[in-house]
C-alpha cells in the first residue's frame, strides 16, 4: 500500500477514476462489490486502526428522483380523469343529439310503428299487447309537440333513459345505448326500447277489472301467473259470504285490480293445488269460489209456516234455498186422503264456521227434534196442525178421515148468521148477517171447530142416509173451512113457488122499462115498476138499499117498447126454517124497441136467486142475486 493514502494506486483500470468518486448513488450495491472486486481492495482496506472509512452522503438524490416519480404520475391520472370526463361530457351531448335527431325525423307513423313495435316487448305478459297496439292503441295515438327530460338513473342494463312529453303531458320512456367500442369513444347511439305510458291514452277506455279470490290463491291471467308483489292487491270479504257469517272473521279474500286490460280477460285460480270454481261475472267484476271442502251446508227442517233462523237472521229465498219436502202422518190422520204433511228445506250455502240454527212460531221457540250433520229438524208445533171449521145443516152428522165425529164436539148454539154470510152454501150469496132480526129466520145449521191433524183431511157429511153435497172449501195457511148445504127440495107449497115468480117479474119489468132519465114521458111507468120491486122487499135490507142504489144505472139503460116472459122455471127449493127459504128462478125474456125508426128485437135470460122470509106474516124478499147470461 502507498505511504500516502490520498493518492490512487497506479494500477487502476483505465475506466476506474475518470469520477473522483469511485460509487456513484446510482449505482447499486451490486455495482459496488463488483468494483471492488476489480481493484482488489478488500473491505478491510477502508480501514485504518478500526476506523470506519467515511463516504460523501447521496441521500437527496434519491428523494428527488422519488418526488419526480410520483408528480408524473399525478399528472398522468389527472389526464385520464379529465380525459374521461370529457368523454362522458361528449357521450352524454352526442346521446341527447341522438335524441333529438330520432324526434326531429319521426312523423306520427313512425311513432305508431315504434308503439306496435315495442309495446309487446314492454307490456305486461297477461295482456295481448300485440292485438292492443295494432288494434286499439295505434290508431288513438294522437301526438303534439314532443320534448323530453333525461332520467337521473339509468335503465336497469344501465342505459341512458329519456322521459318523452306530448305537449307536456307524458307518454313514453326512451331506452337508447352505445354501440360503439373504445374508452375514449364518442357514442354510437341507437333504441334498445321504447316503454309506452298507457295512461296516456285517455280517449282509450282501458275497464277497470276486479278479481276476488281467496286468500293466498295464485291467480292467472290469460295463462301468465300474477306475482301479487308487483301488483295492486287489497284484502276484501268473500263475495259468496252466506249472510248469516256476514261481519264475522271468516273467509279472508284477496282482490286484484287491473286497470290495463283492455280485452276481456280469461282467468283462471288455484289454492293449495286445488282449481277453484269461477263464479258467473257481474260486469267486470269477477270472483272465484273457496274449495267446496272448505266451507259445508246447513239444512233446516220446519213445518210449512214455521220461519228458521240462522245467527239470528230469518232465512228467506232472497239469500237461501228453499224446497219442500213430505212430512210423517199423525194418528188423527189414519183413513184420511193419504196426503202428507208438507216441510220446508232451508239451505245455506258456503258456511265457514259455527252457527247458531232455531225456529219459532210467532214469538215462541219451537223445539229441535235432531241435528245430523248439519241437518236441524224441528218439531211440529199446535200452530202448524191443521185447525177444521166445518159448517152442516143441523141435525146431519160430519166425518172426518171416515171416523165419525161426536156431536158433543158441536159448537153451542150452531152457526150465526155471520158464520154463514157470504160462505159457500146457498144462502151464503146473500147478505144474511143482520138476519136474526127475523124471528127464527136464523138458519139451522151446526158449526165444528176440530184441530190437531198433520195433513189436509177427508171430510164428509149425512143426513140420515142421504150424502150431503159439499157447499165450497176454502185452506188458509193451516185453516180449513169447509161447509155443506141443505139438500135441495123438490116441492114448495105453491105459495113460496108465486112469490118468487112475481119478484122475478117485477125485477124484469124494472130493468125493462128504464129510459126515465132521457125521456120524462116514461119517469112515471119507471117509478111505478121501482116501487112495486121495493114493495116485495123489506127495507134497510142489504137487498132493499142495493135497488136503490140501481135507481139512477137502470133509469139510463134504454126503455123498450114492450117485452114478454117467455119462460120461468123455478129450482134449488131450500127450506133452512119454517121462515126462511131460498130458490132460483131461471128466466128468459123476448124484448122490442124503435131505434131511429127501426124495430129491434134481443133476448134477456138469466137467473133470479131469492132469499124470502117470512115477516110481519107475509113472505118477503130478504136479498136476491140477478145473474144474466145474455148481455143486456
């Protein structure tokens, strides 16, 4: 080694020294021991007595050189930021351009292809949007000017929305994208769809349609499932919903509103795999019954006349079905006409939960005979039995069902005269109830009141041997009134045969000889016939104030001439009392009159029914029944 140490070996490499320092800070520690290496100074020549060997510090450098590093790349993100901004700046100016353009060259066929275009694409899968844009909504489609407004958010593929206004009102969203390739591209723009706004279309009536099924069924519209998420549903009660579960917590329903249908729908429901029944529509409203397993029947039985009630509510036809069906026979009931007692069936429907069933007559409960299943039936009450009011000449014997009936079950004192006014018997015609101010001109006739037979009995009566005809039978709910007459004589005493014909004759020659009224000549002739029918009859009679009543109707018909009675024939001789009796007259009478100088002739006949009653000691007419059989 040289004495002096700051002077260099003379053996160096030629490219060694052209630097006073011999490691450069760009060099790397590699660098380094590959110098040493060539100059053959070991580590140990740079030091001396144990001392560290002292270098020049190159640590700035190496900042610097870091610091310049990291400004460029500073810069260069600045440059890619600004750079795709403006890229997106110029993409977003070139898709409104885009935009524009499409408005600009679309004449209202164009927009009508565009909706039959897209509208299927867009439009809800339950609905044939093809034949609703080709048929309905394309030709309605009436547009003004058009403007837009670019959404904030995208579509869902993250394509560039715009909203489309018709002089100002909306009617479409535009979906446009970029075809292009390249980060620094500007935009190559064309339609990915076109939504159509329905609503739009107001001179379009899109029904309202409203679906009721039950609670969690799946509904299907025109075959497309229905997702209930994304369509309007509200919670309603069942439609068929018996009344008597009205208001009650049962048979939660689901309703669907459709407001752009525009073609009547084809449904179809389900609920837990099981189809469900559609119910006839009303209108646009539809719904769909429950599974019959989930709802059961209700019948009730009563007797015809009883009223059912379920939850409290009378059953009535209006909201349950009602039928008839036979009953059983009662004892009473043996022998008689072998018809049986009639029942009503009440049925309800569509019963979800318990219900409380009942019967009564009036106000009074009637008793539950069984319940089977659903099946009430209910007891016969006295009420419902049928109750006999049965009017007989008195002195004859009644039988009901075959079997004779006791005659301590009479009523006493027989019938009243009210009993047999305007009943079924021949006195029945005539206005009797004030009769009985007749000394013994009451007729003698019984009167039974029997009860308790189920079914509609046979009833027959006798006079000795004779079979006495039945007058008339009248059946009001479970009332029956039947009532026979005193058998028609063949004889009366010449007497009561005159009297009657001389009544018959007198009302013929009153009703004969009107014309009063248009012709005074004739008021005198027309008095005198009147008086002469009212002096045969008893006044304030019911028949008596009824020609009176006459006067002024018979003194307008027309006056003939003259007239002759060509036959009276009196019949149905009845005797009730030794003072009262009753009879017809059948007549026929040949009639002549001048109408504007023309002689007219016509036939009246008829029939005259008399009531005569013995007063005062004379036979007089108590009430009569003129029946013609020719029009006058």
């Amino acid at each position: 080694m040289s004495e002096n140490r700051n002077e260099l070996p003379k053996n160096l490499p030629e490219d060694i020294g052209r630097d006073k320092n011999i490691v450069s800070m760009s060099e790397t520690a590699g660098e380094r021991g590959d110098v040493m290496s060539k100059i053959g100074i070991g580590l140990d020549a740079h030091f001396e007595g144990g001392e560290r060997r002292r270098h020049p510090k190159s640590h700035g450098l190496l900042k610097g050189l870091l610091a310049y590093f990291s400004a460029a790349l500073l810069i260069i993100g600045i440059l890619i930021v600004v750079s795709w901004r403006f890229a997106e700046i110029r993409e977003g100016s070139r898709a409104e351009l885009f935009v524009d353009n499409f408005i600009a060259e679309s004449d209202i066929s164009a927009w009508q292809q565009q909706l039959r275009l897209n509208l299927p694409k867009t439009y809800p899968e339950y609905e044939d949007a093809s034949k609703l844009a080709y048929d309905v909504l394309s030709p309605a489609l009436e547009l003004g000017k058009i403007t837009y407004l670019r959404r904030t958010s995208p579509s869902a593929e993250g394509y560039p929305v715009f909203e489309l206004f018709s002089d100002g009102e909306h009617f479409a969203a535009l979906v446009i994208k970029d075809t292009s390739i390249g980060l620094f591209s500007m935009g190559e723009w064309e339609i990915e769809r076109i939504e159509f706004d329905v609503e739009y279309f107001d001179n379009v009536d899109f029904p309202e349609y409203r679906i009721i099924l039950p609670a969690g069924a799946s509904l299907t519209v025109n075959g497309a499932a229905i997702d209930p998420i994304f369509k309007e549903k509200y919670s309603v009660a069942y439609p068929a919903l018996s009344i008597a579960e009205k208001g009650h917590d049962v048979a939660p329903c689901d309703l669907y509103i459709f407001n752009d249908v525009y073609f009547l729908p084809e449904l179809g429901a389900s609920l837990d795999g099981v189809s469900l029944e559609l119910a006839e529509s009303n209108g646009n409203e539809f719904f769909f019954y429950y599974p019959e397993d989930s709802t059961r029947v209700v019948n009730v039985i009563v007797p015809v006349g009883v009223d059912a009630y379920v939850s409290g509510i009378l059953l009535t036809e209006e909201w349950a079905r009602r039928s008839e069906i036979d009953g059983e026979l009662g004892q009473l009931d043996d022998g008689g006409t072998g018809t049986l007692p009639r029942l009503s069936v009440w049925t309800v429907e569509n019963i979800f939960g318990e219900v409380e069933v009942e019967a009564k007559i009036g106000d009074r409960q009637v008793d539950l005979l069984s319940n089977d299943n659903g099946t009430y039936k209910f007891a016969t009450p006295d009420e419902c039995k049928y109750t006999l009011t049965v009017i007989l000449p008195a002195g004859a014997e009644l039988f009901v069902n075959g079997k004779a009936i006791a005659s301590d079950k009479k009523e006493a004192g027989g019938a009243s005269a009210e009993d047999i006014a305007y009943g079924f018997t021949a006195l029945g015609r005539y206005e009797v109830s004030e009769l009985g101010v007749i000394e013994g001109g009451v007729p003698n006739f019984d009167k039974y009141i029997l009860t308790g037979y189920l079914a509609e009995p046979n009833i027959t009566a006798k006079m000795g041997d004779t079979e006495l005809p039945l007058a008339g039978k009248s059946l009001d709910g479970y009332s029956l009134r039947a009532e026979f007459d005193f058998s028609a004589g063949d004889t009366f005493d010449a007497e009561r045969i005159a009297a009657a014909e001389k009544f018959a004759e007198a009302y013929i020659a009153y009703i004969c000889g009107g014309g009063a009224w248009n012709d005074p000549a004739n008021e005198k002739a027309f008095n005198e016939n009147y008086n002469a029918l009212k002096a045969q009859m008893i006044e304030g009679t019911a028949g008596y104030v009824g020609v009176m009543e006459s006067y002024r109707e018979v003194n307008m018909m027309p006056k003939y001439d003259s007239f002759k009675v060509d036959s009276k024939d009196v019949t149905n001789l009845v005797a009730y009392t030794e003072k009262s009796l009753s009879c017809r007259v059948d007549f026929s009478v040949t009639r002549t009159r001048t109408v504007d100088g023309t002689e007219q002739t016509d036939t009246l006949s008829g029939s005259i029914s008399v009531l005569q009653v013995l007063y005062k000691g004379e036979w007089r007419v108590w009430s009569f029944v003129y029946a013609p059989t020719v029009a006058e």
